[in-house]
C-alpha cells in the first residue's frame, strides 16, 4: 500500500498508509492528522484540504481542474505547489508522497 507522509506547519511527520484510490484527504483524515479539515467532504468546495506537494511529486500528482485551480483560489497562503489533496487520488505510482501543510492550517 502506498505510503504518504504528511507534515503538519513546523511540526511533526506523519507517514501512513493509504490504499489505491482513495483521496490523499481521505488518508490524512481517516488517520486523525491534524491540518486537513476537509470541510465539505471532498467536493472541491471549501479548500480546508490545502497542500503543497514536495517537488519531486508535483509530475507524478497531475494536473489540477479548472474547478480545484478555482478552489483554490479562495485558501490562504497560496504557493506554485498548492493542490487541493482532495483532488489527488493516490495512486501506486505516488508510494512516497509528500505533502505540506500551509501556516493557515495549523493544527
Ligand atoms: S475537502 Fe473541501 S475542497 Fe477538498
């Protein structure tokens, strides 16, 4: 199963396993982690979900819709590598992802 590390704002890592399929959001709120409310459940309609994808991942996690560059318009602290994890689905090829959470996330 793929692993995704998950960094809190100037705080801990958290590396869990997320099946194929499921959202990158899914993997951080179904493991508590703080710094991912998720707030509308996936819908890409809140942008709670914010990231940034470590460079090295920013290929392999695609490109993001016109509905998540939207989205993401409305989060804090807005960066070239921001992605909405909601709209990541993960996949065997991002065994080793990682992901950031901005400073209005704090957990
Ligand atoms: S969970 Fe609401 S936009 Fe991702």
């Amino acid at each position: 199963m793929p692993k995704v590390t998950y960094v809190e704002f100037n705080g801990p890592a958290h590396v869990v396993d997320v099946p194929v399929g499921n959202k990158v959001m899914e993997g951080a709120v179904s493991n508590g982690i703080p710094g991912i409310e998720a707030d509308c459940g996936g819908s890409c309609a809140c942008a709670t979900c914010h990231v940034y994808v470590d460079e090295a991942w920013r290929v392999r996690t695609g490109k993001m819709s016109a509905d998540e560059r939207a989205m993401l318009e409305c989060a804090s602290d807005l960066k070239e590598n921001s992605r909405l994890s909601c709209q990541m689905v993960v996949t065997e090829e991002l065994d080793g992802l990682i992901v950031r959470m901005p400073k209005s996330q704090r957990g």
